[in-house]
C-alpha cells in the first residue's frame, strides 16, 4: 500500500488550491455515487495537518498522505496520481500490489 505523485501532479496541485512548500494534502475516502476503487466511494482531498498518517509521500515540495481510518480505501494498492496536460487536470491510477511472498 503507497501512494505516489509525480513532480507535475504536485505543481498541479499548488497552483490549484494556493499551496506552497510543507504544505499537507491529506486524502481520504469519502462517500460517492461515481466509482474509483471501491463501488460507493471515491477519493476526496483536504489540505490540512496530519493527526495520524500511516501514508506519506513527498513531492515537489508538498506532503501527500492518508490517515490511519481511511487505508482501508488503498489496502493491497498503491495510488499513482499524475498530471494530464492535454486535460490540465490530474488523473488517480490504481494498481494492485504483488502479494506474492519471497521465501
């Protein structure tokens, strides 16, 4: 489970909502009638302090993360979000991790 965002989604991110270095951008799941990983929900953003992160992730500058009631939503993924420049929005890509177990 991990979470990854490219430098221009990050630089996406920043001029949209006004952010600056050391920033938080927490994600969470929330309550949707859309489908992203699980049927019912999908994934919101907040920029705000972390309480109890169990997800972090560094990039350009800013601190993407997730909290520890909402890893539920990424369990067995990891979370890639990139930047769509024909779109000028980013784009939430899912994959599911190797579970496979080395002996």
């Amino acid at each position: 489970m991990s979470i990854h965002v490219t430098e221009p989604a990050a630089a996406w991110y920043k001029k949209e909502l006004g952010l600056h270095d050391g920033d938080y951008v927490r994600f969470f799941a929330r309550y949707s009638s859309g489908g992203g990983l699980h049927p019912g929900f999908s994934l919101g953003i907040a920029v705000e302090q972390p309480q109890k992160p169990v997800l972090t992730e560094e990039s350009g500058g800013l601190i993407f993360y997730m909290e520890e009631q909402d890893h539920w939503y990424l369990k067995g993924h990891t979370l890639e979000v990139k930047y769509l420049e024909e779109h000028d929005d980013i784009v939430y890509n899912y994959s599911e991790e190797d579970t496979e177990q080395s002996s």
